[in-house]
C-alpha cells in the first residue's frame, strides 16, 4: 500500500484517504517545537505563566490526594505544606509592583535552602481553578510526586512538575500528528506559535487542553474521513469524556469529522455523536460530583481597573436570556475590540501576557502560518465541507467568549472579561485546514521551516532576555512612537 499524496481522494471516494508519510522538514520543524519548550520550561521563572501559581496549588492538591476542594469563609482550596506554598508566596510572588523586575539564579539557590525553615500547613486558596477536573493535573501531579520521591527540595519539584506536563503534551501533540488524515501541516503551525511551546513548558493545563483538543480533532477527521477501526473507535470514546473535562466548551471541536452517511451501514457519524454525547455525561456527572457549585473571584476590570467580583452564573445567564440582542451586541464589540490582543497572545506574549516579542515577530508569525497554510492539505475538499469546519470553529469560538461572559465577568457587564488567545490554540488548526489548498505551492515547505525557526530563536531570546538579563515590568506597555525601531527589533522591557 502506498503513501502518496496523489492518492488523495476528492469528495467522492475520500475513504481512501492515506496519511501522507514524513517529510525530513516536517520531522526538524517537531523536534524545533520539542526543543522549544523543553527551552521554556526550564527558563521561564516559578509562576511566570498565566495562573501558574493557581495551578501549581491545584496539582500539589491532588498529588497529596486531595481530588476535591473546601471552601473557609471566602477563600476555596486545602491545607498543603506551607514549604511548598512559600516558593510562590514568599521566593517568587506574583503581586509584585509595576517596577522593573529581574530575575537571579541565586533566588533558586535560596528558595531550595529554605524548604527546612518552613514548617507545617497553611491553606491554599485557588478559586480560580477550583472546579477543574483532576485529569488536567494529573501530568503535574506525577511530576511534583516523582520530585519530591527523589528528595528535591520542592522548588526542584515543580521543576520536575513542570517536565512531566511538558511531555504530556508533547505526547499528545505527536500521537494527534500521527493521526491526522490531513492537513499535517497545518498542525504543525499551531504548534510552532511560542504560545503552545511556553504553556506547554509550563505547570499549566494547557498542556493537556490543547494536546487533547488536536487528539480529539485528529480522531475526529481520522474516524470521518478513514472509517473507524476498533482501536481508533475506542480511543475516540476515551477522548471525548477527556476533552469535556477539559473544558466543556471544546467537546464540539470533534463535530468536524461528521459527513453525511453513505449508506445505512455507515456508522461514522454514529461513533463521533456517541463520543461527544459520552463526554458531555462525562462533564456533567463531575460537575455534580464536585459540588455544581460556581466559585466567585475578585478581577480587575478591563474596562475601568476597578477590581470587581464575578458575577453567579445563573444571574448572568438570565441578563443573557432576558436581551440575546443585547449580547450579540457585547460579544460583536468585545471580539472587535480585543482581536489585536487575541491576535497578540496567540503567536507569543509572555510573563502573564506582560512581555510582547519585538513587533516584527508578529508578522512573521503570520507569514509562518501562511507557509503552513500553503502547503496545502493533500485531499480534496469542496466548499461545502470547508464551510463547515469554519462553521465548527466558530461556533467553539462562540462557546469560549459566552463562558467568560457567564463565569470570568462581572454581573451585567458591557464587555466580555477575561479570554485570551491561548484559549483558541486548539481551534487554530480547524481553520487553517479549511483555509488550506488541495495541494502545497512551491517553496511554501522551506518558507514555513525558515519563519517557524527564526519566530522560536526570537522568542526563546526574548524570554531568557526580558527574565535573566535586562528584566520587565508587568504592566502592560505601548510601543514608543518616538522609536519604533527599537520596538519593532526589541522585546517590549527594552523598549
């Protein structure tokens, strides 16, 4: 049997579709994304990803064996060892003022030291997280688990937390670019954006949400547009109920491998609705086992910086039912509004989204998704079908922003709070499929290859920079117009 992208079919006989093999560019452009976030993970300082310091508290919770939360007056968590809660609270805090700050290999050294000073339990409040399934801090868990079972102090711990939820992921992404019927490369884009590499290199969940979301994209695909064989068929049901405990907003990302049935005996579109339909049970029977109950936290506001409080799910869902008009209004003006961020966050923004790469990045991001986009899907697809995948990717889109709405912004809100671009990551690879060509142009391999390397050297020496050497702020920062040379070449602390 042969692996030839000639082979592809069009929409009328695509069941024959076969994987096209491995190109040497495609093998070097995975292990650049390896080697990237193994880099981030090891330079990237405690807590410098988005929440990091709540997930950490989340994953040291289940590594002690604790799968539930408890709530003490306003704050909603458990008990853990206060030395393992100081490397956040006391060596490496977050809330720090809006001065420029700098990083040493010597606040390590000290942290490891201190593990012995530090005696007893304080409780851990981590609202934001609370209510998230366990199986999106397994990884972490084992890591901190094997840590300390080595006799690390726990600073060495979360660095080894850190390592295991690296692999995981990278696990993930590799398992679903072997899946994949088509489109490989427009996979492989997704993954080459800094983003996915620095979340990924980090004790955030990301690492499962956006592994499990191309897993479920590519058996979704795989089983619609190949059959469904026994193991792809079982792998399939274990990876919707993962990817509704994720979140539940991304179970629908597997609605992109439905067709229309060719015949009675055509079970395909079955097994995608029965492993969506299971893990939508899935993600409501661990909604009532945790509790069902929505956890409320303080937020700054976007719009006037005044630190406000969630609003209770089912009164925001009732402002929303009681004017649907109203709300396409808000999520159309939100979206509008906050698409340069998104656009931002999602090729690479760092330290809690406080350090923008040098502004030249950003469009060479683009041209790098447009050489990934180039190279075209190696099938036939009409424009039908396209629509379609554009039309799931949408509608996931639509789910994010209204759970932000009804869970991360405050009560009767004219704006949406709280989205940032990572969350479309697992998305990203939908849209660029639909937008690809039958076939790839010419050179479009060896332009994705050269931007997807120069975008990671950029950004790998804008973290060690703006951390290690010349340090940030973490404020967010405007580009000078009296110098935008030096933005355009520079990372924004040097600006």
């Amino acid at each position: 049997m042969r692996n030839d992208r000639s082979r592809f079919a069009g929409a009328t006989n695509s069941d024959m579709l076969l994987a096209a093999p491995w190109t040497m560019i495609e093998t070097l452009l995975l292990t650049a994304v390896c080697v990237g976030t193994f880099f981030f993970a090891i330079i990237t300082p405690p807590f410098q990803a988005p929440d990091e310091n709540q997930h950490y508290m989340k994953a040291l919770a289940l590594a002690r064996g604790h799968v539930l939360t408890e709530q003490r007056g306003e704050a909603i968590g458990v008990a853990l060892p206060r030395a393992a809660l100081d490397i956040h609270a006391v060596d490496f805090p977050t809330d720090v003022p809006p001065a420029p700050r700098r990083f040493d290999r010597a606040q390590i050294v000290a942290s490891a030291a201190a593990d012995a000073g530090r005696p007893g339990a304080a409780f851990a409040d981590f609202p934001n997280v609370a209510s998230y399934a366990p199986s999106l801090y397994a990884p972490g868990a084992v890591g901190l688990t094997l840590g300390r079972a080595l006799d690390l102090p726990w600073i060495g711990a979360f660095y080894v937390g850190r390592l295991v939820n690296a692999l995981t992921g990278l696990a993930l992404l590799i398992a679903a670019l072997r899946l994949l019927p088509f489109g490989r490369n427009a996979l492989l884009a997704t993954a080459l954006l800094p983003t996915f590499a620095y979340q990924t290199g980090s004790l955030s969940p990301d690492a499962v949400i956006n592994g499990l979301g191309f897993l479920g994209l590519a058996l979704a695909l795989r089983t619609g547009f190949m059959g469904g064989a026994h193991r792809r068929s079982a792998a399939l049901l274990v990876t919707g109920p993962l990817l509704a405990l994720c979140k539940g907003v991304y179970l629908p990302i597997m609605a992109a491998g439905l067709r229309w049935p060719q015949d009675r005996r055509d079970l395909r579109a079955g097994l995608i609705l029965g492993a969506m339909a299971l893990g939508a049970i899935v993600f409501i029977g661990w909604m009532h086992y945790s509790g069902g109950s929505q956890a409320l936290y303080h937020i700054q506001s976007r719009k006037t910086g005044e630190t406000m409080m969630t609003a209770p799910l089912r009164d925001q869902l009732a402002i929303l039912l009681h004017d649907p008009v109203g709300y396409g209004r808000i999520l159309v003006s939100s979206v509008v509004e906050r698409a340069p961020v998104y656009a931002l966050q999602i090729v690479g923004r760092f330290g809690w989204n406080a350090i923008l790469l040098p502004l030249v990045a950003y469009p060479l991001g683009l041209l790098m998704l447009g050489a990934g986009i180039a190279n075209g899907n190696g099938a036939r697809f009409g424009i039908g079908q396209r629509l379609w995948w554009l039309a799931v990717a949408a509608g996931v889109a639509l789910l994010i922003e209204t759970a932000m709405y009804l869970t991360g912004t405050p009560l009767g809100a004219d704006y949406i709070q709280g989205t940032q671009g990572r969350y479309f990551l697992p998305l990203l690879p939908l849209v660029l499929i639909a937008l690809s060509p039958d076939g790839a142009a010419r050179g479009a391999q060896r332009i994705f290859a050269v931007t997807a390397i120069m975008l990671l050297l950029i950004a790998a020496a804008t973290a060690f920079d703006s951390f290690w050497v010349h340090g940030f702020i973490t404020s967010d920062g405007m580009p000078p117009h009296s110098s935008m040379a030096r933005a355009l070449l520079l990372p924004s602390p040097r600006w």
